[in-house]
C-alpha cells in the first residue's frame, strides 16, 4: 500500500468534503460538521494551501489534514503569538489504523517548520497525539477559549524554544465558530 501525500487542489474538494463527513460520522465527540468547517476555512485569512493536504492511494483521497493560523494572547499583557491549529485530520473508516493519519501529521509538521511555524495546537485524543511529540497545553499556561478536559488540549514545539515565554487563550479564526 504506497500513500501518497500532496497539497490539495479545487478540484479535490468535493472528496475531501465526503471523506471528512465518512470519517466522522462514527465519532462520538464530533458535531459532524468538520466538512462544513473546512469549506468555511478554506476562505479565511488563517488558511495556508500548502498545509491543506490528502493523502491517497492509487488516486484515491483516503486521508486529509489542514492546519490553519490561530495566534494566543496573553490576557494580562495582550501579547500576541502566531502558533497553528490541527482541524481537521481525517481518514476513510476502511483505512484507518494503517499509519495514514501519522504520515499526514509528520508531512504538516515538516511544511509547518519550513513556513517558520513554531507551534501547532489541536484537540483530540489523549492517547493518540503524544506519541507524534504533541503535550497538554496546561503545561506551558495555554487555555482554550471554552471549557474542555485539559488531556484533550495539545500542542507540539515545531521549532525548540519556540514556546518559551509563551502563555494565555488561544484564539481562533472566527470561521471556527467559537466566541
């Protein structure tokens, strides 16, 4: 099984847009709306084209990831830093737990690091984003904007040091939805 990752094109929308909606449509903490957000993404000033990306094999979209701009603010200074957002990742039922969404994580980190990127932060599960370097916001004074179990709330260092200093609410593009 070779997977191919490359950045996304319009004319990958519509399948990008039906495997988002496959792929969630099982999950229970989801409000199976992620293939709306993505379309919602696309459009906004926090969207990056080359960290959009599918993953197929023989052709055929099978995974897909965008991580897009979001900045934290420190509430006591208003202190503003650039970091990145991981929503969605998203694999086809019948292909997961074959690695795809691994690759599409390390091929985002890579692309991110190379734009400057220094972090990326993501919700998600516990037990899956530590083993790719990802570690609970918490941990360095980074909050969410509404309420959510801290082991759920993760962020990576993409570029060493790139988080010292850094803590307060992440705030999202508005097309996320979230006030």
């Amino acid at each position: 099984m070779k997977i191919h990752i490359r950045q996304e094109t319009p004319s990958d929308y519509q399948a990008v847009f039906e495997l988002i909606q496959k792929a969630f449509e099982q999950e229970e903490y989801s409000d199976h709306q992620e293939q709306f957000l993505v379309e919602k993404l696309r459009q906004s000033t926090g969207f990056i084209p080359k960290l959009a990306l599918v993953a197929e094999i023989d052709g055929k979209p099978v995974g897909y990831i965008l991580v897009t701009k979001i900045k934290i603010v420190n509430e006591e200074n208003q202190e503003s830093y650039p970091s990145l957002a991981l929503a969605p990742i998203a694999v086809l039922p019948e292909f997961q737990g074959k690695g795809i969404g691994g690759k599409l994580i390390a091929e985002a980190h890579q692309i991110a690091k190379q734009l400057d990127f220094g972090s990326i932060i993501l919700l998600g599960h516990a037990d899956y984003y530590p083993r790719f370097g990802y570690e609970q916001t918490v941990k360095y004074g980074i909050k969410m904007p509404f309420e959510v179990p801290d082991e759920n709330c993760m962020i990576i260092e993409l570029q060493q040091g790139a988080l010292v200093g850094v803590k307060g609410v992440v705030v999202y593009p508005k097309e996320f939805g979230i006030t």
